[in-house]
C-alpha cells in the first residue's frame, strides 16, 4: 500500500444566511413582487390562448373536451392563484425581517475532499456561508 493518503470528493448541501439589511430587504421584496407579477402575466396569457381554443371546441362540438380543458385550466389557475398568495405573504413577511438578523436564504451544493480519518459527520453536514449584502461574513462548520 502507498503511502498516499486516500481521498473521495463528496458534494455537501452549504446553507446560506443573509444578515438583513434595508438594501436586502428592498431587494427581496422587489424579486417577490416581481414574481407576483409574472404570475399574473402567465395567468393572462393562459386565459387568452384557452378563450381560442375553447372556442374552437365548441365549434366542433366537442363538449366532453370542452369540458376537460376547463377543468384543466381551473385547476391551474388554482395552483397559480395559491402560489400568488404565497408570495403575497412572503413579501409582507419580507417587509417585517429585522434588520441584523438572519434570513435564510437557501442551500448551495458544494465539494468536500474526505480523507481516511476524517469524521464524516463534521465534514459533510453543517456548513453555512453568512453574507451581508453578498459578501462573505462568515464560514461556520467547514472543516
């Protein structure tokens, strides 16, 4: 056996913090209501490509088509209706975050080199990358 010591690369899933500042909460409150907005855009053109179509159904009298497509498109304007009001409530949450705490931000996906020894537990879990108006405050649990 070589004296080489062994080693694997592993993806570890690294958390993100964002310290809240007023520049952050303006900008996710911005992305949010710009989200918002796209829905309501799709929501639209959902309804006026469907008003040709569904008019074309008829036409042909295809009822029992007519009928599916609608339930089809109720059911995804009820989806894009319910994840609307999510994003409502995130954005007044948003408007609430408090200046100097945390807010979680999401996982990042990023290598590790484990090496024969090494406690897996401490190299693979925990990692968090704090930032404050995206820069790099802080490294915790990288081993």
């Amino acid at each position: 056996m070589s004296d080489k010591k062994q080693s694997i690369e592993l993806k570890r899933v690294v958390m993100v913090k964002a310290i809240v500042t007023e520049a952050f909460k303006d900008n996710l409150v911005k992305e949010l209501d710009r989200a918002v907005r796209n829905m309501d855009m799709q929501v639209s053109q959902m309804e006026a490509q469907s008003k040709n179509f569904m008019e074309d159904l008829k036409k042909k009298g295809q009822v029992a088509q007519l009928a599916t497509f609608k339930k089809q498109l109720d059911d995804e304007k009820g989806r894009v209706a319910a994840a609307k009001a999510d994003l409502l409530m995130k954005t007044e949450e948003a408007k609430k975050l408090i200046l100097g705490t945390e807010f979680v931000q999401g996982p990042l996906e990023g290598p590790v080199n484990v090496s024969l020894g090494d406690n897996l537990y401490k190299m693979v879990g925990g990692a968090e990358i704090v930032v404050k108006d995206g820069i790099i405050q802080e490294i915790r649990g990288a081993e």
